[in-house]
C-alpha cells in the first residue's frame, strides 16, 4: 500500500476509535460518572501526549508556549474542559446513538464562528449547510418517543445538552486554529489538555462522585486506559499522520463516518434501537455538513490560487 492508502486507512480507524469512545462510555456509567470519566480520561493521556510531544520534529520553546498561553487556555477551556463534560453529561441521558449523530453538529457551528473570528464569508452553499443540519438535528432531537408515544424528557434533555457541546467544541476548533499558527498541532493539543485537567477535577470534586476511584472493577479501569490511550493518544497521531498525505478538508469530510460507525456500535454492543427517522435525520446532518465543509474547502482553494 502507498502512503496515501495507508493515510486513508488511518484516517478510517480514527474514525473507529473516536466513535467507540462513547460507546465504552456508555458501558461503564453505572460505575464511573461522566465528569469523572473525562477526568481519567484526560489525565491519563496527558503522559502519553507529552512523549508524542517531545519526539515531534519541531519542538516548541518555553517562549512560544508563554507568548500563546491565552488561546491554549482557551482551547483547553472550551474543548477538553466544557465539551467533553457536557458531551459526556448528555451522553449519560440520552442513547450513544442520538449523540453520535448530533456531534455532527460541530462543523456548522465552526462555520457560524468562522464568520466573525476568522473572517470567513457565510455564502449560501454554507446556509443550505446550515439548514439542513438544523433539519437533521431536529428530527433526532424530536424523535425521542418512548412505547407509550410520550416524549422522554430525559433523553431530548441530553441531546440539547450534546449539542450546546458541539457548540463549545467548535470553539475549540477555532481557537486550535488560531493557536497553530504560532504553535505546532502537537503542542497545541497537548498544552491544552494540560490546561484543561485541573479544571476538570475541580467539577468532578465538586458535581460528581469521585469515591468512584475506590471501588472502581478491574474492567473500568481498563476501559478508562484503553480510552485515554488508544482512542486518544493513538487516534490521535493517526489523524496528524493522515493530514500529511490527504487535504484537510477531505479528512474534515471523512470524520463523519464518526456517526456511522457509532450507530451500529450502539446497536450491537448496547443494542439500542434506532428508528428510521433517526437516520434519516443524521443522514441529512451529514448532507449538510459535507456541503458546508466543501463551500470552506473551495473557497479556501480559491484563495490560496489568488
């Protein structure tokens, strides 16, 4: 296989590993509450991101981290910190289905953000986009019936909590943005997961149940490693890896496959139920998106012809 086969390859597992997180989450919420979870999570990774640090190429200095530490604060605040606990918050209460299509959600509101922050026109490919995210979403949201035809209070609450996540972790996506152009995507995410750890722990203290670490069984805690370390370490040098040999927005693209294999995870490990509607709603998500990332990616490719 040449290079780009094997980028693709990559960029496919990643897609994988980041959609099963939720799922594995979702297997041990019983023992390990959602803020908690994150908190292992980030934790444990952080070692592991800063080895991949230190082997990267071009090592950031003391000075670039210092001169930058405000948007690594921000990227760490608004993805890590508030993203994941309201992602995994909403995951708790709602089915790992519904949450993995409504993560979708993330690229329209980077496109929204774009506007102001980075200058980005809004054309209308991007607001068809935009419309038809805002569709699927709403047929996810609202298709939260239960046998007895009564909406389930719970699960639509969880799926607003999942998308004000997306929200926050469009953000983030901006602010990394913003941050590589001084500091490189290695150190970016590892300094703003530093940041965002004891930020973490001080909400896990404070709204959850950190006992949990005493009585966790053996097969949470490898569960949590496993996590942090292959769906977030590894998934993570395998998407930089990809970016090397295949265009940004191509990949951007490929990252909605997320959904795809996290729906059928759902439905044979956790054997949840998914109705038509559903897909059908996340399937016009994903139409959305891919329109939006396209009009980004072509008006990006006109400019840099300029």
């Amino acid at each position: 296989m040449n290079r780009t086969s094997l980028a693709y390859l990559a960029i496919i597992v990643t897609t994988v590993l980041w959609s099963s997180s939720l799922i594995f989450a979702k297997l041990i919420f019983s023992e390990v509450g959602p803020i908690v979870f994150v908190a292992l999570r980030y934790t444990l990774a952080c070692p592991f991101l800063l080895v991949v640090t230190l082997q990267h190429k071009r090592k950031q200095t003391v000075e670039d981290v210092k001169n930058n530490w405000k948007i690594l604060l921000v990227a760490g605040l608004s993805g890590p910190f508030i993203s994941q606990i309201l992602q995994y918050i909403g995951l708790e209460l709602t089915t790992a289905s519904d949450a993995l299509l409504l993560l979708n959600l993330t690229p329209i509101f980077a496109v929204i953000l774009a506007a102001p922050v980075l200058n980005e026109r809004i054309t209308f490919e991007k607001i068809i986009g935009l419309v038809l995210a805002t569709i699927g979403a709403m047929l996810i949201v609202m298709n939260t019936g239960t046998e007895s035809a009564t909406f389930d209070i719970w699960r639509i609450l969880g799926n607003l909590i999942v998308i004000v996540s997306t929200f926050f972790f469009a953000i983030n996506g901006i602010a990394g943005k913003i941050a590589i152009k001084s500091v490189d995507a290695v150190s970016t995410t590892f300094y703003s997961t530093l940041f965002a750890v004891p930020f973490i722990w001080i909400s896990a203290i404070l709204l959850d149940d950190v006992t949990v670490l005493l009585t966790m069984s053996m097969q949470a805690w490898l569960v949590v490693m496993w996590v942090a370390i292959v769906n977030t370490v590894i998934a993570f040098i395998l998407y930089y890896e990809s970016m090397k040999h295949i265009e940004a927005s191509l990949v951007q693209i490929m990252l909605n496959l997320i959904a795809v294999w996290g729906v059928l995870l759902s439905i044979f490990v956790l054997h949840e139920t998914v109705t038509y509607l559903q897909i059908f709603g996340g399937a016009i998500t994903v139409l959305g998106v891919v329109i939006a990332q396209m009009a980004r990616a072509r008006r990006k490719s006109n400019v840099d012809h300029l």
